[in-house]
C-alpha cells in the first residue's frame, strides 16, 4: 500500500493527512481509501467491514424510495399488478429475513472475501483503475452474470430444486424491492457466484482486476436486482432505450406467473431459447404453433 511513515496511534483523519502529505498526486477518494487501509492495519479486516457496510447501505438505501412509494400510495398508475401494493407489515417481514440472512450466511463469507481476492490477483493499491477500464470490465461482468443467472435460475426451477430451495424467493408473487435477497441461503450461494464469481473467474485469466471494480460493479447489480422487484414500470425505464434490458417489467411476469423470464440483466437469452414471457413472446409461440399444426395436417 502507500509508503508513509505513521505512528501507529493516528486516527483515521490523521491518516488522511500524512497520506496527503507524501502523496499529493492522489485523488480525494484514492487518500480516503488509502487512508482506510492504513488506519485498519488489517487488510482482511478493511475489506470486510468495507464490503459488508457497502452490501448493507446500498441494499436498504436503495430499496427505502420503493418502501416509500408503496407505503404512501405513489405511482400506482405505474405498479404493474396494480391491485398487489405490500403492506408495511410484509416489507418489515422481509427485511427482518433478509437482515437475518445477511448477518449469519453473508458476513461469515464476506470475511473469505479479501484472501480470495488476494488469491486471484485482485488488487486494493492505489491508483484507482481508470473509467473506462472499470466500465469495460463491468460491461464484461454484467454480461457473464446474466448468462450464470439465466441458466441457474432455470434450473432452480426444476421441480425438486424448485421445492428445495428456490421456493421461498417466490414467496412474493407480487415482488417488491426489499424482496430481492429474499431467498433460501442455498440460492444466494448460487446465484451470488455469479455475482462475486465472475470477476473472480475475470482475474483469474487476465490478472487485472481492482477491488473498487467490484464494488461499482456489486453496487450496480444490487441497484439492477433491487429495482428488477420493484413492482414498477415507468416511461423512463431503462428497457425502453436499451431494448435488451431485462428491467421490472421482465421480472415482475416471472413472480406472477412462476415460468418464463429467467434472465437478470437482459431479454436475450429468454429470447433465444424460446423462455420469454411477455405478450409478443406469446402471440409468437401462439402463431408459430398454428404453423406446425398446419405442417401436420
Ligand atoms: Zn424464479
Ligand atoms: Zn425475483
């Protein structure tokens, strides 16, 4: 990490302030990361406590707008199954699960985090990677994840896995934000690889990955699985300016109908193996068997 002479009993500002000293060419966020390196003097530590803080803010951040909207009756003319709002009792519900979940079967495997990612070559040093490395590299992640979603979740929807394990995320037929990462510990180990295995797998060929990559990247797919079970599908939403984008509109038909749109990030790989569930998708199915009925006859 950085070179700097420090007495061991520096707070954390103090840290800052010795890092700036001795590194002027840094950026404000490459001294507070630095910063937070050295004043932990425990990397596996650091980065624990970093990706656990970072996990839970951004969940619960992101999924407190839906919270409200639901609680105080705003959009309705945008919530998909119009008439399914949750009421403040279920989402407490499910963030005390969730909650649960993320205390006794995440934290003890965030802990993991930094020897892995030591292991694999990722790097926590600073300089920072630039914009476009790090938007190249999350472009590549978004893709293998979704690819890794698509074929496990359709194979969780396999009858016994189905009852085993992934049974209790479609608890929700009518998903909302909070509901997520309300699932058996067994699915957010397998779904969760695509997640965090992904980059991992990245490095492990390129030797170029650094951990602040994985964090946007992390913050994003929590942003795109969060927003995917909102509940709400508005003009301005993503899908419809990047018609590949899967979205809650996608998502939300896989809760209420429990088949079809196994994808998370993108519509492409429900497309092309015929596993869509929108009403093109339908009429298309619907027409292209009038055809082979006719062939048969
Ligand atoms: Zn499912
Ligand atoms: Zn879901």
């Amino acid at each position: 990490m950085v070179n700097s002479t420090v007495a061991p009993a520096l707070t954390y500002w103090g840290q800052f302030q010795e890092i700036s000293q001795h590194n002027a060419d840094l950026n404000v966020a490459e001294k507070l990361w630095a910063a937070w390196y050295a004043w932990m003097q425990n990397d596996v530590l650091a980065t624990g406590i970093m990706s656990f803080m970072m996990h839970e803010l951004v969940y619960f951040g992101r999924s407190l707008p839906w919270i409200f909207i639901d609680s105080f009756g705003l959009f309705k003319g945008y919530k998909i199954q119009s008439g399914k709002v949750p009421s403040l009792r279920e989402q407490w519900d499910c963030a005390k699960f969730v909650l649960l979940s993320h205390f006794t079967v995440e934290l003890p495997q965030i802990w993991l985090f930094h020897p892995m990612a030591q292991f694999f070559g990722l790097s926590t040093s600073i300089p920072f990677p630039t914009f476009l490395t790090m938007a190249y590299q999350i472009a590549i992640f978004f893709v293998m994840e979704d690819a890794w979603h698509y074929f496990s979740h359709r194979a969780l929807h396999w009858g016994p896995l189905y009852k085993a394990i992934h049974k209790i995320h479609h608890q929700y037929s009518a998903p909302f934000g909070l509901a997520a990462e309300y699932a058996s510990p067994i699915e957010v180990m397998i779904l969760g690889f695509g997640t965090v295995g992904c980059p991992i797998v990245w490095c492990a060929f390129t030797g170029d990955l650094h951990i602040l990559t994985m964090y946007v990247w992390i913050v994003l797919r929590l942003f795109q699985a969060i927003d995917a079970h909102s509940g709400y599908e508005f003009p301005w939403s993503l899908h419809h300016f990047l018609p590949f984008w899967a979205g809650a509109d996608h998502h939300d038909l896989h809760h209420e109908k429990f088949i079809g749109n196994y994808a998370s990030s993108f519509r492409w790989w429900d497309y092309l193996l015929d596993t869509e569930y929108t009403p093109d998708a339908l009429k298309r199915r619907r027409q292209n068997k009038g055809v082979s009925d006719k062939k048969a006859q």
